[in-house]
C-alpha cells in the first residue's frame, strides 16, 4: 500500500469551525496533522469507505498522535531514576 498510487480523495470536518475543507489527498491531511489543523478528534470524511472516522482512528493517521490512555502505567518509575 505505500507508494504514491494511493489518490483516494479524503474529506475532513472541522468541529471546532464547523467547516468542511477537502476533498485532500493522504500527504495533505498528513501535513495539516503536523501543522496541528487537524487533532485526533477531527472528523474525517474516507470516500472509499462512504464514512466518517476521527482522524485518530484511522490507520493511516495513528501514528501521528499520541496513545492517549493506552497502555499507560499509572504507576510511572519504570525506569530507575
């Protein structure tokens, strides 16, 4: 799946503005992520499903934000200091 052949057009909705903005192509949304325009709980519109996910929940994005709560120790001090 890597590759630049990947062009399905992808929509996204801003919930804090209220606006819709695409459709963009994955490097787009990529960027916006790291330029912050878009946090895990913006909603993503995937034309190749016909739904809409949060960014953080899509697999081509979840590695861009932190595991909010998953698999963290509440006890922290694992590491001997």
């Amino acid at each position: 799946m890597a590759g630049s052949g990947d062009k399905t057009p992808i929509s996204l909705f801003g919930a804090s503005t209220k606006t819709a903005y695409g459709p963009v192509e994955l490097p787009t949304l990529v960027a916006w992520v790291k330029d912050e325009r878009v946090t895990a709980d913006t909603w993503i519109f995937v034309a190749r499903t016909g739904s809409w996910q949060k960014a953080g929940e899509l697999p081509e994005l979840q590695i861009l934000f932190p595991a909010e709560g998953k698999g963290a120790n509440p006890n922290r001090g694992g590491n001997g200091h």
